[in-house]
C-alpha cells in the first residue's frame, strides 16, 4: 500500500489545522490518543517558507505521522516552492487554505477569498502538484459572502478536479468575508451539510470530508453511514481530545484499542522531558492538555494546577504528574461519598 493510500485512509477522520492550537505539542498529544487520526499542522503561509526562511514552523516528530502541512498563499510558483520544502521536511500531505476568512488572509488574497477565484485556485494545485510527489488537497468553504453555494461550490470544486485535486474537505459554512469576525464565522453562518452530501453526488470520484460543528464519534460515523469520505473535527477535538481521539481507532477505523487520557499523560511524560532539555517550557506543552480529563470527575483541578504551576521556570513533569494524583484522589473520595 502506497503513503497516500494511507493518508487517504487516515483521512477517514482528520483534526482540522487550527492557528495557535494545532502545533506539534498539541499533534503529538493527539497522535498518543489515536494512531490513525490524520493530523494537520497550523496554516502555513507561502511567503513565510519560501521568502521568509522560517523553516522552523515545519518542526514535527516522526511520530506526528500520517500529518499534512496546511499552507496559504495565492502565488501558484510560491505555493509550488513552499509544497516541495514542506514535502521534503516529510509531511505526508499538502493541503491549499481556501477556507480561512480573516482580514489578514484576505489582504494577502488568500485563504476564503480564493473561493471566488476558482481558476487561480486551480493554477495553484496544478503547480502544487508539479512540484511534490505527496498528496495535494484543498479545504474550502461553501462560498462566500452573496454567492450562491449551490453554483458556486460545484464550480469551485470542477476546476480543482480539472487541475488533479483528488481529495478536499468541505467546511459547510459560507464565509463572509465583510461583516463578520474570524470567530463568528465559526459559528453565524449557517450549516449547510446537505450540499456536501449532494456535492458526493455530483463528483463521486472525489474524496470529500465534512468540516463544521462536529462534535462526536456518533456525528462522524453517522456522516460516514451516509457516503461521505471523512469528516474533519476541530475545536471540539481540540477541547475535548480524549472524547473524540481515545475511541476513534475503534469506532471509525475498525482497528486498535482504546486509548485513555491517564495513559496519555503517562506516555507524555518522556516528550516534555526533551522539551525542558532543550531549552523550552513546561506551558507551551500543557496549554494543550487542559481539556484532556473535560467531563470526568476532577477535572477542575486538573485545569487549575496546570494553570497555575506549569508557568514557572522551573516546572517540569512533576507538575503533570502532582495533577493527576490530585484529580484521581478527588475523584476516588467523591466516588466513596
């Protein structure tokens, strides 16, 4: 079986990139919780790769993979450049942002404001494509601001089948690129998940994932059941990961055990202590585990300690480790009372 055969399997459940959370603490965190999940990295601009040299922003572990590096940018031979660095840096996929509404991306042409573009968008893959041997994908939106989804979005997704696209997920909100904050575009803009569905309909050879207020395995299965090719989860995976991740080997892929947010912890323990010893802080790591016990019992404190001690200079793993005998001892006296 090929790398992208796989990928393509991983793709059955996806965590969306999302700026300032799904870096590579947070990648490896939720790789510890399913190892068959498709991962992506933040959004990545072409410009900061290709004119910026910031290769930095491309750091993962091996163990991050299958995971694909999302990237923006509107100049097809600068988005050509930035998919042969990121694939030479060893992710599996390379994925186009044509979803992402704020104002900073719009000034640069890039991100939901391309879905007016379909063609440049198109040009953009086809260059992609010509320049790396990996997967190239395009997440996008229904449509933007006062087009009509169920002309736009068939068109937008013909060009990019007509430049090689074989794989895209669908966020199924509009974007409305004036008017509304990046945050409310998250949520104002109506779901619209029939016209993903008739969108499988129209391009049957595509593979297409759903994208957009998702939050459970049963959801996802149920998207699943119903003939789509996957379906990608974001804030709720990202606040609640040993929900969505602990079962999702199992339950959407038919293979593995269950994992546990204990066991994560404990796996987890060796990773922050290269982390400290390379120079970095106990914070940058446990800012992505505060919902990692969201629900149970002791959670609280969970939150709390991590919020009060993993700050300090010199914290280290004893700080995750205090935590959890906390929470688990409040745990076992409320199971006693």
């Amino acid at each position: 079986m090929s790398l992208n055969s796989n990928v393509e399997l991983a793709a059955r459940l996806s965590i969306a990139p999302m700026m300032d959370w799904t870096d590579r603490h947070c990648r490896y965190l939720h790789r510890l919780l399913s190892g068959q999940t498709l991962l992506y990295t933040e959004m990545v601009t072409s410009p900061a790769l290709v004119r910026g040299g910031a290769l930095h922003l491309l750091d993962h572990h091996p163990s991050e993979h299958p995971v694909a590096l999302q990237l923006g940018g509107s100049d097809p031979a600068e988005l050509a450049e930035a998919a042969r660095i990121g694939a030479e840096a060893g992710y599996d996929e390379i994925n186009l942002n044509v979803g992402c509404p704020s104002d900073r991306v719009q000034s640069g042409r890039f991100g939901a404001v391309l879905m007016e573009h379909p063609a440049l968008v198109a040009s953009c893959v086809a260059a992609m494509r010509r320049a790396v041997d990996v997967e190239v994908t395009v997440k996008c939106r229904i449509g933007v601001d006062d087009q009509d989804p169920q002309v736009a979005l068939p068109e937008f997704l013909a060009h990019i089948v007509g430049a090689g696209c074989e794989r895209v997920t669908v966020h199924a909100r509009k974007a409305w690129l004036q008017g509304l904050s990046p945050k409310e575009n998250r949520d104002i803009p109506p779901l619209d998940y029939e016209i993903v569905k008739q969108m499988k309909g129209l391009f049957p050879n595509l593979h297409i994932s759903i994208n957009g207020g998702i939050t459970s395995l049963d959801q996802a299965n149920a998207f699943l059941d119903a003939g789509l090719d996957g379906v990608m989860i974001g804030r709720s995976a990202y606040h609640n990961p040993a929900d969505i991740l602990s079962q999702a080997d199992r339950r959407v892929f038919g293979t593995g055990n269950d994992t546990t947010p204990e066991a994560a912890v404990e796996l987890m323990l060796p990773y922050v202590d290269a982390h400290i010893e390379g120079g970095g802080r106990l914070n940058q790591i446990t800012r992505h585990m505060m919902g990692l016990f969201a629900g149970r019992p002791g959670a609280r404190i969970w939150r709390r300690l991590l919020s009060e001690q993993a700050s300090a200079p010199s914290a280290d793993r004893q700080v995750l480790l205090d935590a959890l005998d906390a929470m688990q001892t409040l745990a076992a006296a409320q199971e006693a009372v």
